[in-house]
C-alpha cells in the first residue's frame, strides 16, 4: 500500500499536505498511559501516521476496560495481558509503517526521564494528578510540549502546554487537588463517548503541532451529556512565580516515588518492590502454587490466593497489583508475604 493511498484523504487537507504527511512521518511521539484516552489517542496517530509511537502504560487489561479502552479485546482480559503490549500488538496490524514501541512499565521520577528520549511531543493518557504533575516538571525542564487530557463522569479537559510559549500546568492549577477532593472514575464512573472526545481533541493538537510547531493556548471543558464546550484563553497566564515554569523548583520531580499507589477506577493498589531487579517468573509460579490460582504469560503472573479475597498481578520489573484491598498497608503486607519485599 503506497503512503499516498492510504494517507490520501488526510493530504488533501490544506492544514496537512504532502509536506505536513512527511513531517508526521518523521514525528516521534511518547504516549504515557493506555487506558480510555490513550487507546484513542494510539490508535489516532498511528492511523495518522505518526512515524513512531512510545507507548507507556503500568497496567493489565480487565474485563471493565473493554467499555471504554478501544484496542483491547476479550481475549486480551483473559490474558491478562499488559495493555501497552496488546496495543502495541493491535496497532501494529493497522499500521506496520509506524514503529510502535510498548515499555510496561510505571512512571516515575526514576524512569520518565530516559521514557522522554528521543521524542518530541508527551501525551497525557494517565489517570491520576501525580504523574500529570511530575509530566509537567521534566517537559518544562527539558523545553518539550505535552498535551494535558483529563476526563470522569461526562466531563473532560484538554489543553496544550509548550514551554517558554505559553503557560505551566501549574500555572493555571497552581495546587494539586487534595486526596479526595475530586471525584474518579471508580467514584462516579466515565462515559466512553467523553474519553473518546477528550482524547480526539488531544489528538488533534498533537497533530498539529507536529505539522505546525504551534496551537493555540487553550483550556478547553468539555460536557458531553449537556453538549458544552467551553474554551478559555490562557495564553497570558503564564505566571512568574509558578513554582515550576517561573522558579523551576522541580518540585514533583525531585519528590522520592511512593512505594504503594491506589490505582484510579479499580479496588486496587500498586506496590514497588524495595530492590529494583527482574523477577523470575516461571520460578515465582512455581513457589506459590501450593497457595494460589496461578496464571501466567510471558509478560505478567496473576495468582487468586487461596482462602483469601485478593488477587495479585506480578509484573517481570518486581510490581504488583493487590487487587481486593484500597489499603496500602494492607497491599504491602499481601506483597511481602507472598511475593517477598
């Protein structure tokens, strides 16, 4: 299939072109989060043909993802398989001019750095303040744009950040909400439709950007149920006493990463391992099969411990997910009792 074939209908834009196609072609993006708005957002710029494509995600694919997660599919659940993998995998039949590169991994102030390289344009597919934040504290610092998208219930936001043009995150949300202040999609859920609106628009700046070098400064609310949009100009809220942009503290990421995460949308916690290394698998299987269900693939170990409401997904990097519990402490108990800190 030539290039002009299959991209013919989006280079008969006048915003795009035959030299915009080719920029898009050359264009390395990092994706960091493949949930509801990372599935769009994927799958929209490697139909783009966007020329590579990082894919970054900490997380299995379940049952109550298919709602909204477009890549994934059934078997993928059953699987448990890592979802930037099964993306990557989805992806690739799509489009196998783009190279999609999958990374299992969570995002921390350790890692993001090294996850940036080689790219030129981060997209917001996350789903929790924290790494938003420490997103927003290396693009700044190393002078890289990223597209913020954030959405629960019928609701959404997007808005691109371009530093040295234009305003920090912090800038306009100077404070991260409080524990609990925000509602989650685990609290009052999220509407496929507005993830998919949210992450086209991410989308469609992300485009442009690599076309143009440049979009407009704008924080855009979106309501699906009531049919708003609501647009706000901050080009001029840059603010010289932002804490990140103005007095470049890298507060967030110079912050130690927490050792256990509750996961947005799930009755789950993350729990790092207290040494980095690789983790056997195959042998961890082996060792708790007298006290559990065990599953396992290539990618991750899931094991439901007998006599006990939890489940356990055990990543080759040393993480876990503790599924049944909210507690971090609790989480830390279950992972340092079976799976060992």
């Amino acid at each position: 299939m030539s290039r002009m074939s299959r991209y013919s209908r989006q280079i008969l834009l006048p915003e795009i072109g035959p030299a915009g196609q080719e920029r898009l072609a050359m264009a390395r993006v990092l994706l960091l989060g493949c949930g509801a708005l990372g599935c769009t957002i994927a799958d929209l710029l490697v139909r783009s043909g966007v020329g590579f494509v990082r894919i970054v995600d900490r997380d299995v694919v379940e049952p109550s993802n298919l709602q909204r997660q477009t890549l994934f599919s059934e078997a993928d659940a059953r699987e448990g398989l890592p979802k930037a993998v099964a993306a990557a995998r989805r992806l690739q039949q799509v489009n196998r001019e783009v190279t999609i590169e999958p990374h299992v991994v969570d995002v921390h102030s350790g890692n993001l750095p090294s996850l940036t390289e080689g790219t030129e344009l981060l997209l917001d597919g996350t789903d929790n303040v924290a790494t938003r934040y420490l997103i927003n504290d290396l693009a700044v610092k190393l002078g890289l744009a990223w597209i913020y998208g954030a959405c629960v219930g019928v609701e959404g936001r997007v808005m691109p950040i371009l530093p040295g043009r234009g305003p920090c995150l912090r800038c306009v949300f100077p404070h991260p909400p409080r524990p609990g202040e925000l509602p989650t999609c685990d609290t009052v859920g999220v509407l496929g439709p507005a993830a998919g609106v949210v992450a086209s628009w991410q989308t469609a700046i992300a485009l442009r950007l690599l076309v143009e070098g440049s979009a407009p400064l704008r924080l855009v609310r979106i309501d699906l149920w009531s049919q708003s949009v609501r647009t706000t100009d901050v080009g001029s809220a840059r603010d010289p006493a932002c804490p990140c942009c103005g007095l470049k503290s890298w507060e967030f990421l110079n912050r130690g990463y927490a050792g256990e995460v509750s996961l947005c949308g799930q009755r789950a916690v993350q729990v790092r391992p207290v040494a980095s290394g690789r983790v056997d698998l195959s042998q961890l299987a082996r060792r708790l099969a007298a006290v559990a269900e065990i599953q396992i693939n290539e990618y991750v170990l899931r094991l439901q411990v007998n006599g006990l409401p939890f489940r356990i997904t055990v990543f080759r990097d040393g993480r876990a997910i503790v599924q049944g519990t909210s507690d971090p402490v609790e989480a830390r108990r279950l992972y340092d009792r079976f799976i060992g800190g």
